[in-house]
C-alpha cells in the first residue's frame, strides 16, 4: 500500500465514524451543504455582519469559523478510531500479598487520544475567539484586538434580555468555562497524557477510583460531541443576536 493509499483509506474511516457517530461541522458533515437549521450559513452570516458597527473582515471570520469547526469534527472522530485500543488498568489486576494493584501501560493509541483530545480543546476554545471576534464587531465601542476575548465581549452587549444573549450567557457561565479550565491547565500546567498518569498512580489500588478515571476518560468524545453542537447553535444565536443590535 502506497502512503497515498493510506490517506485515502484514513479518510474513508474517517468519514465512516463521521456518519456513524452522527458527527457534523458547520458546512455539514460529507455534503458540504452549508445548510444550518434549514438556512445557508454564508448567506446568513453575510447578511448579518453587512451593518456592523466596527471594521470587520467578513470572509476571514466565516472562513476562520469553517476550519475550526472541521478541525473539531475530525479531531474528535480520532478519538473515536482510537478509544476501542485503549488499555484498562481494570481489566489486568495484581494481586500482591493479598492486595489488588491496576497497573497501567501507555500504549501508542493511548497516547493518541489524550494527544487529539488536547488538540480538540484548544480548537473549541479558538471557535469562541472567533465568535468574540463577530460580537465585538457589533458593539459601539471599538475593542482592542488583544482585548476580545468570548466572556468579556459577551458582557458588553447590551441586549443582555434577548434569548439570543441568554443562550449565549449560559453557555459561558458554565460549558464554556469548564472548557476553559481544561486548557489553561493544559497550556500552564501539565497534559491530560500527565495528569491521566498521575491519577492513576494515586488511585493504584482503589477500584472505586480508578473505575471512575477510566469512565472519565472513555467519555472525551461523547464530551467533545456535545461541544460540537454547542458550536453550531452558538453560531446560530451568534449571528441572531448581531442581528437584533
């Protein structure tokens, strides 16, 4: 097999796991339809960003928000390929003088997936930049762009009764922090391939506990298939609530 053949049959997979998981992005999942609860995500969002109040570049936001929201479909479709390989402490106990132990071994696709599942937060976090990015276009005030981050943009609308707004606010206030937290801790203080590593050393011999790590690390992608429709009706009511100002 040529590495050429390789990529395709890794794009096959890919697209199988796509459809069988029910994955999608925002220009769909395999048809490219850029369809979104029966409207077209270009002329939407063209439509919605032609009166904002500051400098905007209209095609590099859409443009931006398309690529990212790819990249979290497909990065957590690896997650998927990967997660029947993982190894579970669970399933090969030691019994030592009388005591069980749950020895783990970081095995290649463990390895993958903790690694994939870095990249899909990091991702996630940089969709909402983008989304900061269309509602700083839309206030009075022009913000720094150094300055526009989702949480702090969000608090300067001022249509803060909009459904829209609330949508929006509530995520914030506990998805998006959450999120959040799993990349500051990422970025500045240790991987989840780390901390993984040192939960287990600290629950060694606790059933209870590392039954409870090894669910907690089996549901990433099920985790990150949530986000990814947050993402796409953030977008939605994103682009609703530019409208309503």
């Amino acid at each position: 097999m040529t590495n050429h053949e390789l990529i395709n049959q890794l794009y096959q997979k890919t697209l199988e796991i796509y459809d069988h998981e029910g994955l999608k992005c925002l220009r769909g999942s395999t048809d490219d339809d850029y369809i979104l609860n029966g409207k077209n995500i270009l002329v939407w969002h063209s439509e919605a960003t032609s009166k904002l109040k500051q400098r905007f570049d209209h095609f590099q936001n859409m443009d931006s928000l398309l690529i990212i929201s790819d990249e979290i479909m497909y990065f957590t479709a690896q997650l998927y390929f990967y997660k029947p390989f993982l190894n579970n402490p669970l399933d090969n106990p030691l019994r030592i003088k009388g005591k069980v132990y749950y020895p783990y071994i970081m095995s290649l696709p463990d390895r993958r997936y903790f690694m994939f599942s870095e990249i899909v937060i990091e991702k996630i976090y940089a969709f909402w930049g983008q989304i900061a990015n269309l509602l700083a276009a839309s206030l009075d005030e022009e913000i720094c762009e150094q300055q526009i981050f989702f949480p702090s943009i969000l608090q300067k609308i001022k249509n803060q009764v909009s459904d829209n707004f609330i949508w929006l606010d509530n995520f914030k206030r506990i998805e998006y922090n959450e999120i959040n937290s799993h990349r500051r801790m990422i970025v500045h203080h240790r991987g989840l391939e780390t901390k993984f590593r040192n939960d287990h050393t600290k629950s060694f011999s606790n059933k209870d506990e590392m039954e409870k790590l090894i669910h907690d690390r089996d549901e990433l992608p099920n985790y990150f298939k949530t986000h990814i429709d947050r993402t796409l009706t953030g977008f939605e009511k994103s682009l609703g609530l530019i409208s309503e100002n």
